[in-house]
C-alpha cells in the first residue's frame, strides 16, 4: 500500500524527521482534501512512514532518538487527521463496542492506535486503553465496559507471557480475543496457540474480519487447552536469566579477545545482546517453536552487519549459552538450530 502513495510517504518522511509536526499535518490534510480516502492515509501513508523509521534503524541510517521523534510526529498528524471532515463523518457507532489494548509491557502503540481510529470509521463505539495494560486492569474493563470484542496489540515474542495472561482474562470476562502484531507470529500461530478467537495480520485484515460480527469466544486450541504453553526448560532459562547473562559475559572475553578494548558502553550494550538472545531462546522454548529463535538470530545478524559488527560474533555467546544449558535439552536443541539457522 505505501507504494501507491510513495510520494506522499517521501514527503511526510522528511517533515517527520525534521521534526516539523505542521509541516507533516499539512501533507495530510491536504491529501484528505484532495479526496485520498482516510483508510488509505492511515494504513498506506502513516503505516508506511512508521515502517520507513523502522528499516531505517535496522540499517543503521536512523538513531532511536530518531524513530521516537518520527513517531511523535505521526501521533500529531493523526490526531489531526481523524478530525478532518471526512473522518468525523463517518463516527457513526453502530457496529459495537470494541476495546483496544496493548498487553503489558508493550509500550509500541502506535498500531494499536491506528486499528483504534480505523475501527471507529468502520462504525465501532471504541475504547482505546493505550499501551501496557495489565491483564487484572483488561479484565475489569472488558466486563464493565460491556465490550462485544477485545483486540489486543503486541510487538515482541517476548510479549507473549503478558498475552497469555491478557487473552486468559478476557476470556474470563466472557469477551472474544482478536489478536494482532509481530508478537504472534507471520501466520498468527501464537496467537492461537495462546487461545485468542481470531488473528489479523494488519489493520485493515482486522477491520475486515470485525465487520462480519466480533468473534466467537470458542475453546482454546493446541497446548493452550492444557493450559499455558510455558514449560520447565522455559521457566529454567526465564529463572536463571541474569545468571547465565553474567556466565556468558565473562567468559566471552576468551572467545572473542577484542572485547578487551572495549568502552563501558560497548560492554554494556554487548550484555544487553546477550539478553536479548537469552529472552528469544526463552520465548521459543515457551511456544515451543525454535524458528522464533532462528529468526531472531537472522534479524539480529543483519543488524550487527549494519553496524560493521561480523554475525559471526553471536556464535561464541550461543555455544558459551550451550555450556551454561547442558541439563537442558531441548535449550540445547534450539541453540543448535539457532546455530544452523547463522550458518546457513
């Protein structure tokens, strides 16, 4: 979709980056004048700015000083957008009452935003509960508030614990589970295995689904019906964290002596690596699908590869990870997998 409004895209791109909030806003609500449907300004125009910043810092062309100030600008601009006449129009509320929500500890909101304000052109009455909301919180509003269903927005795999709880909750109040973002996987397998009524891939897949009626609240599938997927190599890793952080930082040094010219904060930032690796290794084990592992290694690697670093240098930490894991088996077979995955 964004490349059908490419110039568009360039041109609210620059404003953003630049800071310069007007600027962005008058490119909108220009377009909007000039007949560009408000969906299409939404999910071709800001979803493509919002993805931009985001390929950008992948490739090392945009700090995250830089992604935070594009995404202010794109919440100014669509707060702007949703109260030009085309939009206020068709506020109409008929369809239902839906509850938008990020799950604790998602803090990436801006999606969830844009489903908010796509919903409530589609004739939704909704609430949007913003970012980091507890399940104990989603519960009591999911009940009280009556909502006919529930869309819960996660970014991160490592979200998924605080998704379980969430989707748990709201079934517990009675209220169908539509769940949507990265978190729960291309295919939106996690997001059944954890029990949600429905998945959507985007904004607008969820508009479309919604529009034939909310879910219906049917029996958890998969593993999800014997309970959280979780696990006790998942809850080995998750106790012993911080442990196996520090093991695998000390003894780094010996595979890799350049660690020894270091600044603090090269260090810093390479045990923050390696706490990254150990949350995605945990959240493959809790779903049980070590090509989450994989494919956070890929990413990670192309990352690394931007920024010079060779990703070559995640193989020491995740055989030195092996090391720390060896009672763990099925740690040691995802590790493994991970590897072939680098290698490969």
């Amino acid at each position: 979709m964004a490349d059908d409004y490419a110039d568009l895209v360039d041109r609210m791109w620059a404003a953003a980056m630049d800071g310069d909030d007007h600027g962005a806003s008058d490119v909108a609500l220009a377009a909007l004048d000039a007949g560009l449907p408000v969906e299409d300004l939404l999910l071709g125009v800001l979803a493509g700015v919002q993805a931009r910043v985001g390929d950008a810092w992948e490739a090392n062309l945009a700090t995250v000083a830089q992604e935070h100030l594009v995404t202010g600008v794109s919440e100014r601009v669509l707060a702007a957008a949703v109260r030009h006449p085309a939009a206020r129009a068709r506020h109409t509320g008929e369809r239902g009452r839906v509850a938008v929500a990020c799950v604790a500890g998602e803090w990436h909101a801006f999606p969830a935003r844009l489903l908010a304000e796509l919903l409530r052109l589609d004739g939704w009455r909704v609430a949007y509960l913003g970012p980091h909301v507890p399940a104990a919180y989603l519960r009591i509003h999911a009940h009280e508030a009556e909502a006919d269903v529930v869309t819960l927005s996660a970014s991160l795999p490592t979200r998924l614990p605080a998704a379980y709880e969430a989707i748990a909750a709201c079934r517990e109040a009675g209220r169908p589970v539509l769940a949507g973002g990265a978190a729960f996987g291309a295919d939106g397998r996690y997001a059944r295995l954890l029990g949600a009524d429905g998945w959507a891939p985007d904004g607008r897949a969820a508009a479309r689904l919604l529009a034939a009626g909310p879910p219906v609240t049917g029996p958890a599938e998969g593993e999800r019906a014997g309970g959280e997927p979780a696990g006790k190599a998942y809850e080995r890793v998750r106790a012993t964290a911080e442990e196996l952080a520090g093991a695998v930082m000390w003894k780094l040094g010996e595979r890799i002596p350049e660690l020894a010219a270091y600044s603090q904060k090269q260090l810093q930032h390479t045990k923050e690596d390696i706490g990254y690796i150990i949350d995605f290794l945990a959240m493959s084990l809790y779903v049980r699908d070590p090509e989450l592992f994989a494919r956070f290694l890929r990413w990670t690697a192309g990352v690394l590869s931007a920024r010079g670093v060779p990703a070559a240098t995640l193989l020491p930490a995740l055989d030195l990870l092996a090391g720390q894991l060896g009672d763990v088996p099925q740690a040691l077979a995802t590790l493994e997998y991970g590897r072939r995955a680098l290698a490969g």
